[in-house]
C-alpha cells in the first residue's frame, strides 16, 4: 500500500531543507540538467507486511544536488554544483536515529543500484525466475519480507552516469569516471545524506556488490581520513578487492590458481552433482591450485613430460576439460575459453556472471564466451520492474534513460593506479586498524564467473591488520552465481545472514 507526497520538509525523517522542491510526481520529468539545478525529491508513504507482522515505511526518491567547494586564485569562490544524483532512501517510520543505516550501490563500472535494490534489500523484488524456472516477460514486482528494511534504513545510491545520475549543465561526467572521483562523489553523498536526516549517530554500514565492493573497501578508508565517520560494518557481495587475482594479464598466474576452483563448482554443477558433492569437489580444487598448481605453474618450462602429463589429467578430472586442450593451453586457462570449452560437446557456453546459466552460441566453433548467458537472463526482468516501479510506486517520473548497466563510463580511469594493481586493501586494511571495531561481511557465490569466491579468500588472507581484527571478517558461501539472490534459496540464506550481521554490529542490540 502506498500513497504518494511531495517530500515533507516537517517530517522527522526528512528536516527542512530549503533547496528540497515540493512537487507532485508529474513535474519531475526532465529535470535533469536544469541550468540552476535544485534537490528534486518524492515521498511516499507504504506498508510492509509479513506473516505476522507489518511495518510502515517512507519512500524518498529523486535527484539531490552535489557540490563542491572551489578556491579561484586564492580565494574562496563558493559551492559549485557539479552532479545530479539519484538516490532512493527507505526510512522506518516512527524509528529513532539509533536505528542503523545502510549505504548500498552496486558496481560494474557502470552499473546502478537495481541489482540491491530489487534484487535482496529493497521492500520488493523483482520476480526474475532462475535456471529452473524462467519468467517470462513482462515479468513482476512482489514484496520483499525477507527485506533488510526491517532492520535497517536503506539508501541506494547511483554513481556518476548510472541510473539518472548525471553532471549539472556545463558540468563534466568523465570527471567521476575513474577510481577515486568516483569514491569521494559517493562519498559526499553519504555526508550530506547523514546531516540532512539528522543521522551521524546512527549505526552505519556500507553495502557493495561486484565492483561497489572495491568502492565499499575504498569508501570505508575515505570515509575515515576525510569525513571522520565511522562504520559499523561493510558488506560486501561478490567481492573484487584486488585486482591482479583476476585479470588475466601475461606473467600474473594468480587469476588460473584462483579460479580453478570455480571452474570445478561449475563443472560439477553441470555433471549434475547435489551441492554436498559440489562443495567436496571445491575444496580437492581449493588444496590442489594451493600446493600441486601453484608448484607446477612456477616450474614452468622445467616441468617434466611425465610430470605435466599428470597435471594435466588431474586438472581435466577437476574442471571437465580435455586434457590435451589444457595441455596446448599451458595449463592456464582464461575464463571466457572455459565458458566456451566446458560444454562444447553440447553445443552450449556457460555463463560468467552466473556459470549454471547455458545458451547455444552463434558460432559452435567459438573460441571465447560471445554472449553470457546470466546477464540476458537477468537484464530483462530487472529493466522492466525498476522502470515500472520508479513510475508506477515511487512517484518518480523522468524522460531519461534509467541506466541499469552502461557502457557510457568506458574508459573507466585508474590513473592513481599506474605502473601497479589495482587494489583497494591498503584502505580497507586502514579503515579495520583505525576502526577495528568494524565487522566485515563477505558473501560469495560457488558459481560466480566473474569475482570468483578463490580471489577474494586470498586478499582477505592477506590484509595488514592484527590477527585479532581478522576475526571480524564473516564469510558465507551460497550455491548460487554472481547475483547470489537470483538463486531462491540462497536469498533467503543470504538475507538472514545480512540482517544477522547488522544486528551483530550494532552495539546493544540483541540477536533475533
């Protein structure tokens, strides 16, 4: 149930702010890229219920304006919007500021926050179907009991050109398409969220999927140095903390140690193994690309005939290659050919995002992954809900294009990075010293092609923090693909973990 308002500057949950616009819905079309761009923000108010339960709760969606403070030539010259970004906040009602806080987006470079959203957080959920049970269009929205909402605000917040999130007029958006710039845009507008709503001493989380956990990572140090603020607990799904464990580049055989055992989940799932099996065949993979792989990749060349015949038999019982195919291939095995090798003899590639996902290729003779199967399996139903939803329940109305995933931030910028990896574990690492109070939550999917579960197991082995601290770090494993939540069971498990850890992190609660 809802209904629809402008947004209140008297409400508790929104305080006054005199650049919020109160406007019904229909005004908010093509606003953005207003000369003199103003907050553009639409309340509503909803109901969730349960098997036995109900709680109301406060929609707040639109644009918030972000500025920047500018010196020219010595001398203070003001606070210069710079972007228009979308943000939609779901606040309890009648809730206090002890109640905790989470800041959620996802990643890509280029990706919204509707994967979070409406895929496990947000009060409804899109009905995407999974391997077994496709939907077909036009799809469906339902509600989300198993919603974080119950234990948490929410706020999901769109990056620079996701979503419609855009620069102002004049304003320059491959300025935020890199590294840094990015973080601290996210980063401004979690400060000024947490001042307009009266919530710095409220408990605060963080909440990332994919590469909105290298921003989460990056954010948690930021946040600190910068802002003073900090975090109760970070969560991250689908994990990618550094990048040279998973990008193939010559000479770095971290990326074939650390996804050869998912490249054993995946061909065990096709074999038609139970998960028992599927997590017994992870960990032969886990010990052997530890001691055997790892060994016989650093002989290179001085490995013996007999002994890289045995490699290769005993990869090929693993992964479900050929032997003489991993064999011509050096026994380094890049991601999108295994995608495409795995199930040749069927006429089928896997999937990358979701590797239980198949689909027939166009050229059967392909040498690499064309298309993922996953990612037009699950694009579709989530375009149609958000876009529906937005409209039809959030009262948000705008003539852009909703950017769920974009191209339009290529070529994402690295720049701080040059001459070395990719990496956001120095800041994490920083963020758990000065805060070690701070818990970590780490989820990951036995069938995730794209940040393999492997990778970020050994970054998280290696972060420069004390021992202790590193028991703060919760790691949960679902039989499940990079949208962990696509699987059915695993949204349920995954949300009961989430909503287990901010209850864990926030000081005085009591575990449900």
């Amino acid at each position: 149930m809802s209904t629809q308002r402008g947004a209140d500057p008297a409400s508790s949950q929104t305080p006054a702010d005199d650049r919020t616009e109160r406007r019904e819905a229909p005004d908010s079309t093509d606003r953005a890229g207003a000369a003199d761009p103003t907050d553009h923000l639409i309340s509503t108010d909803h109901t969730l219920t349960g098997p036995d339960w109900a709680m109301e709760y406060q929609a707040i969606t639109g644009t918030m304006v972000v500025g920047e403070e500018t010196v020219e030539e010595e001398k203070f010259a003001g606070v210069k919007p710079k972007a228009e970004v979308f943000v939609t906040s779901y606040l309890a009602k009648d809730a206090g500021t002890d109640r905790p806080v989470v800041f959620a987006f996802n990643g890509g470079p280029g990706s919204s926050s509707v994967w979070l959203h409406l895929g496990i957080f947000g009060p409804r959920r899109v009905l995407s179907g999974d391997v077994d049970d496709p939907q077909p269009a036009p799809y469906g929205l339902v509600d989300n009991p198993e919603s974080l909402l119950r234990y948490a605000d929410l706020v999901f917040i769109d990056p620079m050109t996701t979503g419609y999130t855009r620069a102002v007029v004049g304003g320059s958006p491959t300025e935020y398409h890199g590294y840094t710039r990015d973080r601290d845009l996210v980063g401004e507008v979690i400060r000024i969220w947490l001042g307009r709503h009266q919530r710095w001493l409220s408990p605060k989380f963080l909440a990332g999927e994919s590469y909105g956990t290298t921003r989460a990572a990056s954010l948690a140090g930021h946040l600190v140095a910068r802002h003073g603020i900090a975090l109760n607990g970070i969560i991250l799904i689908s994990a990618v903390l550094d990048f040279a464990t998973i990008r193939f580049t010559r000479g770095n055989d971290l990326p074939y140690l650390h996804y050869l055992p998912t490249y054993a989940a995946t061909a065990a799932y096709h074999q038609g193994l139970g998960t028992d099996e599927v997590e017994q065949r992870i960990e032969r993979a886990r010990d052997f690309a530890a001691t055997t792989y790892a060994s016989s990749l650093a002989l290179g060349s001085r490995l013996s005939e007999e002994d890289q015949q045995a490699l290769a038999e005993d990869m090929s019982e693993l992964i479900g290659l050929d032997a003489g195919y991993i064999r011509r291939a050096r026994f380094r095995i890049e991601h999108r050919r295994f995608f495409a090798e795995l199930l040749r003899d069927r006429g089928l590639d896997t999937g990358r995002l979701d590797t239980r996902f198949t689909m027939a290729p166009a050229d059967l003779n392909n040498e690499v992954q064309e298309v993922d199967p996953s990612h037009m399996f699950i694009f579709f139903p989530y375009t149609a809900a958000f876009n529906a939803y937005v409209r039809g329940e959030l009262g948000f109305t705008s003539d852009l294009a909703y950017e769920i995933l974009s191209g339009r931030v290529q070529p994402w910028s690295y720049r701080e990075f040059e001459g070395r990896g990719v990496t956001a574990t120095e800041e994490l690492s920083a963020a758990l010293r000065a805060n070690p109070d701070m818990g970590v939550y780490v989820g990951f999917g036995y069938y995730d092609g794209a940040t393999p579960f492997s990778a970020s197991e050994y970054v998280l082995d290696h972060l420069d923090v004390p021992t202790e601290i590193t028991d703060r770090v919760v790691r949960r494993y679902y039989p499940a693909g990079h949208m962990t939540y696509v699987h059915e069971e695993s949204r349920i498990a995954q949300s009961r973990d989430i909503a287990d850890f901010v209850i864990a992190n926030v000081p005085g609660s009591v575990q449900r």
